[in-house]
C-alpha cells in the first residue's frame, strides 16, 4: 500500500472515531459511518464542458478567488491552469514571480484585476496540500488574510 493510498485508508477510522464525530457535532446516530467515496461513485447527471464563464462571471462580481496548482502535477499541469486562468483576459496587477517560504521559493504568482490570484505551488502534485502542506497553509493564510503572497 502506498503512502497515498495508507493515509486514505486511516482517514476511514479517524472520520469514523467517536471523539472526531462529536468534535465535527454529527449527532450520535444522525449518520451512518463515514465512506471514502471514488470518483466513479459520484452521482454526477450533468456534464459540464467548460467552468470559464463561471468563473469569469464570480470574478466580475468582486468576489476574490485564489487558483493554484501543484507544479508537479501530473493529472492537470499547471499550465492547463495557468492557460484558463489567461483566457479570462483579465488585465496583470502584479506580473509573474517567485513567492517565499522560509527564504525559500515556495512557487510562482501572478495576479489580476478582479481580485483574481493565480499560484503555483513547488513540488506540489494534484492534491498540492496532501503533498506540500506547509506551503499551501501559508499561500491561503496570506491570501485569506489580504497579504501578497
């Protein structure tokens, strides 16, 4: 079993643990226990081809977004991301560049009018928190808390 694939397994019986269950307020009986769900199990009935006017649309009514991607992500690379993120045409407040961690470089940023922020996180995969935690910790903390990344 992979790490991956452990740390999947051993969310079962923390989602399922009494003291995690009363900590989240699920009522004692309220619900059966918890199931990883896959990808196949979703119930899915509408297939959307693109989210671009969506998300154009959210962004034109102020409402802030932060996009990232795991620069090691082999699933979606970052530069699909990184290609929708453009298409939107939205003008560059702040032009492409590194942001830091620890005097480190912990990915790239740029960002766009209509509060949009696009990142990249480094050596992050698909899941880019699963696999760089920290890093994705302080983009939202900063984000989420108005500063620059």
């Amino acid at each position: 079993m992979g790490c991956q694939t452990y740390g999947n397994y051993l969310s079962y019986f923390w989602a399922n643990n009494n003291i995690t269950r009363k900590a989240l307020g699920i009522k004692k009986g309220s619900k059966d226990e918890w199931v990883r769900c896959h990808e196949r199990d979703l119930p899915y009935s509408l297939e959307i081809k693109s989210t671009i006017k969506y998300h154009h649309n959210m962004t034109l009514k102020g409402y802030r977004a932060l996009v990232y991607s795991g620069d090691h992500d082999a699933i979606i690379p970052f530069l699909g991301t990184q290609s929708w993120v453009r298409s939107l045409n939205f003008p560059i407040v702040d032009e492409w560049r590194a942001w830091h961690l620890d005097g480190q470089s912990a990915g790239f940023t740029i960002t766009y009018t209509n509060n949009l922020t696009f990142a990249t996180v480094k050596n992050g995969g698909h899941t880019a928190p699963e696999f760089e935690p920290e890093r994705c910790l302080a983009m939202f903390a900063r984000w989420v808390s108005h500063e620059s990344l």
